[in-house]
C-alpha cells in the first residue's frame, strides 16, 4: 500500500496494485481489508504510530525546551529514511477522504500533546513559540508534502529553518496569547466582503441565448459540485450528485466539463479569484504595512465565512481532486505571499526572512483555516484573524510588537 500510493497517488491506487506490489491473491487482501480505504487508513496509521514512538523517544531524551525542534528532527529523519511512508503520512493522508484527514489531523494532534505536555513542566518564564501546537505541526507536515512532491530529498537543511522560523513567535509562557485557537469576537465588518453569499443563479429565462444558458449552468454546476463536496467529500461525491444538485441533465454536464475533476477544478479556481479580489482590496485600503495586513485579513476570513462551501473545496478538498490541483493550490498559497513582501524591508533583524519564513508563515494560516473550516459550515474563521495576524507579523516586526499592535485593533474595535 505505502510503495502503490506513493508512486500514484490515493486516488489512483488500485486493490489489484497492491496485491501485485505484495505477491498475494485478492482473497487474501480482504482477510485483512474491507476495501482500499480501510487498508489504506490502516496503513497510515502503522505510520503515525512508529513515528509517535520515535518523537516520544526524543523528546524523552533531551530538555522540554527542544521539543519541537526534536520533533522536526524526526519528522525530517522520516522523510529522509523513508520518502513513500512520509508521502503517505504528509501528502495521500489530505487526499484520502474525510476519515483519512480524521486519522491524519489525530495523528498530529497526539504528537502535539507530547510537546504540550513536555513543554508543561518548563518554568513560566520560559519563552516558547506562541503558537498552537497542531498548527505549526501541520504547517511542517505540508511543507515537508511540498518537498517530497518536487523530489527533494534533502531536507536537513529545512530541519534548522524551521526551528529557527518557530524561534521568532517565542515570548514567555507565562505571556502566551495564542497557543490554543479561541475565536475573537469582531464587531467590524470589511467593506470588501460582500455581506451576501455567493449563490447559484436560477435557471436561465425561455428564449435566452445559448450562449446565456451555458454561461447559467456552469455557474449552477460549479455551486452544486461545492455544495456535494461539503455534504459529502470530493471522493464521495459523483456527478450524479452534482446534476441532481444543480438541476441539469449528464448532456449540459459533458458540454462544459471533462469531468468531475474538472468542475472541482473550476470551483477551486472560481473561489481563488474571488477570494484575492476582496484580499487584495483590503490590503490596498490600509497606511502602515501592518494595518494593511489587517485588513486583508479581515476580508479574506469574512468572504469564507460568508461562503462555507467554497473554503471547504479550497481548505479541505483540494488534495483529493488531484495533483493539478494541488499545483493549482500551491500556486495561490505563492499569491497570498505577496502581501508579505513589504515586511521584508520592515524586517526588526535588518535582514530579508528565508524563503521558507515565508512558506512556512503562509501554510500555517492554511493550516488553521484548514481546521477551522473542518469544524463545519458554521465554523467562523473571522475570529482567528488575531491569531493569523500574529503568526503574519512576528517574523517581521516581533513577537512583543505585533503583539502590542493586534491589542491596538481589538481595543479600537478594527479601525484603523
């Protein structure tokens, strides 16, 4: 199963591959497996459980303070020793299905509370990273998925990046602000999120044009593909599904999409647009760099909170649909980077941050909005936007700055 799924992927890996890859007869597969999925999640969670075993083991051996840097460190040795079981664990983990991204955030969780409970017994004036423990596990997780993806093999070099990226968020224990995902109440709204979801239109009106009638059920079947993976997951969801959601015939569907990746694809880049048109809006609105990242922020989070179904193909589903779209995922994560260019000349070390702070900075939001949004429909990603400001700014401006400034904004209610 690890060798077959790491060569081609979840969604192209076949029981017939497997037992090939193994030497045994189908039979004998389903003595030990009902279906792909359940020898898959099994597989992961072999993974999960060595690697677990190696991290406690670390962190056992050497002082609560580096914790997380061993658990980087055996993150990276498994990467390195054994490149198809951490492209299962980092990578087919997110394109599995809802109960493969159950097994993989359960399995970064439990990781997360050995550091937590490492870093417990450390005195309260001990400065830590003041970030949530599972994200920044997760942002590692994609990063190291990214490198593996691209065939890069040595990573020893992104073990001492990171620690030193997780080093610029540490104040004292005692001062930490953000280390557990509580939502913040907002009163603010940003006038570049339109206060209306985006909706499908309705059919179009008798005698209009082709061209019209096409232009309408695109748009029906790209909000219906979004509304059939929120209810059931990409892997689960069929056209069927999405005909019957949108109310067009398998005809309109084959006239405009190759098929149900392509829809998939079209709502992923649908939302995109969207998304940066408000993001960028915001952003542009602000003075300081700082107060132009807030407001970004504010307009990116409230256009997902008021379109549940299009974060959840853009946050959860994107891995599942295919590698084109997570080349499509990857290259929008590089566009939200741009609103953190100008904190490189206002850097506080007087020195540009590595392509990797900037990688890293960008996955860790993904991160938390990723399980935010898991939370389901009612899940309001707008409260975290204190926390992806901090985790945006610090690098940059300081840990004890940014966060004087986010106190700044919460006390003015978000004005600038």
């Amino acid at each position: 199963m690890i060798e077959v799924v790491a060569s081609s992927g979840y969604a192209d890996a076949t029981i017939a591959r497997v037992v090939a890859q193994a030497g045994v007869s189908q039979p004998t597969f389903y003595e030990h497996f009902s279906d792909k999925q359940d020898g898959f999640i099994q597989t992961l969670r072999e993974i999960q459980q060595q690697l677990k075993v190696a991290v406690e083991a670390s962190i056992e051996k050497a002082s609560p303070v580096d914790a997380r840097a061993n658990t980087i460190k055996e993150l990276i040795a498994l990467a390195s020793s054994s490149r198809a079981a951490a492209l299962l664990l980092t990578n087919e983990a997110m394109a599995g299905g809802p109960h493969a991204l159950d097994m993989r955030d359960q399995g970064i969780t439990e990781i997360a509370r050995l550091i937590d409970v490492a870093e417990s017994g450390l005195s309260p004036d001990t400065p830590t990273p003041d970030l949530a423990t599972e994200v920044a596990l997760g942002a590692v997780y994609r990063l190291i998925a990214q490198r593996l993806r691209h065939g890069q093999s040595d990573l020893v070099k992104l073990a001492h990046e990171l620690s030193a990226w997780m080093e610029s968020y540490e104040v004292p224990i005692s001062r930490h602000r953000w280390a557990q995902l509580e939502p913040v109440e907002l009163q603010r709204r940003s006038r570049f999120a339109p206060a209306t979801p985006l909706r499908a239109p309705e059919p179009a009106p008798p005698g209009s044009s082709r061209r019209a009638r096409r232009a309408n059920q695109r748009e029906r079947i790209m909000f219906a593909a979004a509304e059939a993976a929120q209810a059931k997951g990409y892997t689960e969801s069929t056209v069927a599904d999405i005909v019957r959601i949108a109310g067009v015939d398998y005809r309109a569907f084959s006239a405009l999409f190759d098929s149900k990746q392509d829809a998939y694809m079209a709502v992923h880049e649908f939302g995109v647009l969207r998304v940066m048109a408000a993001t960028a809006g915001g952003f542009f609105s602000g003075g300081s760099w700082s107060q132009r990242a807030w407001e970004a922020g504010r307009a990116f989070t409230q256009v997902l909170d008021n379109n549940p179904a299009i974060a959840h193909i853009g946050f959860v589903e994107a891995y599942a649909v295919g590698p084109a779209a997570v080349k499509r995922l990857e290259e929008s994560l590089d566009a939200f980077t741009l609103f953190l260019q100008q904190g490189q000349r206002l850097s506080r070390r007087g020195a540009q941050q590595p392509k990797v702070a900037i990688e890293a900075i960008s996955v860790a939001n993904f991160e938390m909005a990723y399980r935010q949004t898991r939370k389901g429909p009612d899940a309001r990603l707008a409260g975290l936007l204190p926390h992806a400001i901090f985790i945006s700014l610090a690098p940059f401006m300081g840990a004890d700055a940014t966060n004087e400034f986010i106190r700044r904004q919460l006390q003015s209610g978000g004005e600038p």
